[in-house]
C-alpha cells in the first residue's frame, strides 16, 4: 500500500509510519523486520478503511480505537474459524481411528 516508512535512526531503533504517525520502536531485529512490515501494512491498511468509513470523524483516537475493535474482530473471526476447523478435524480423526480399529488384519 506505501504506507511504510522507514527510517533507521541507529541500530537499535527504527521508525515506523503507523496509522499517519512516526512511531520509534527498538528490539525489532532483521529477521523479523520483513514480518514486521506485513503486520504494520495491515494495520495501516485497516486505519486507512475505517477513517474512509467514518469521514466526519476527525478524532484520531476515536479512529485508533475503532481500527483497534476492527483488527480484534477480525482476529475473533479467524479464531473462532480455526477452532471451528480443528473441532470438525478431530472428530474426523476419532471416526477414523475407531474405523481402524474396527479393521479386521486377520483376514
């Protein structure tokens, strides 16, 4: 979206564009950095659809608390649907298993 930008104040600190705001933040090493950036894309991403969807809002925090309630929404979503999943699975797995148990290997 080009809403990230960084800039590297030393090797420690890095400044990251979150939500329209420079925001300085160390312990983020290299590694995690590529994995960082997707995170703050998606945050970003998130702010930029909930200030487009409340355009007479001028409240920054209003907007930074109804990005948050959106991220935790959508969080809950994916959560109840992989404990869905997981549910459906296991039960599959137990007619499975009983169904292998049930095999008869004498024959």
């Amino acid at each position: 979206m080009g809403l990230i930008d960084i800039k590297n104040f030393d090797s420690n600190q890095t400044a990251w564009k979150i939500m329209g705001m420079d925001i300085n933040l160390s312990g983020i090493d290299e590694s995690y950095q590529l994995t960082f950036s997707g995170i703050v894309d998606y945050v970003n991403e998130v702010w930029t659809g909930v200030k487009q969807d409340n355009p007479k809002t001028a409240d920054t925090q209003k907007i930074c608390i109804l990005t948050a309630i959106k991220i935790a929404e959508n969080f809950t979503k994916l959560k109840n649907l992989q404990e869905n999943i997981s549910n459906v699975n296991e039960k599959k797995l137990n007619v499975l298993i009983k169904q292998l148990e049930n095999v008869d290997l004498a024959k």
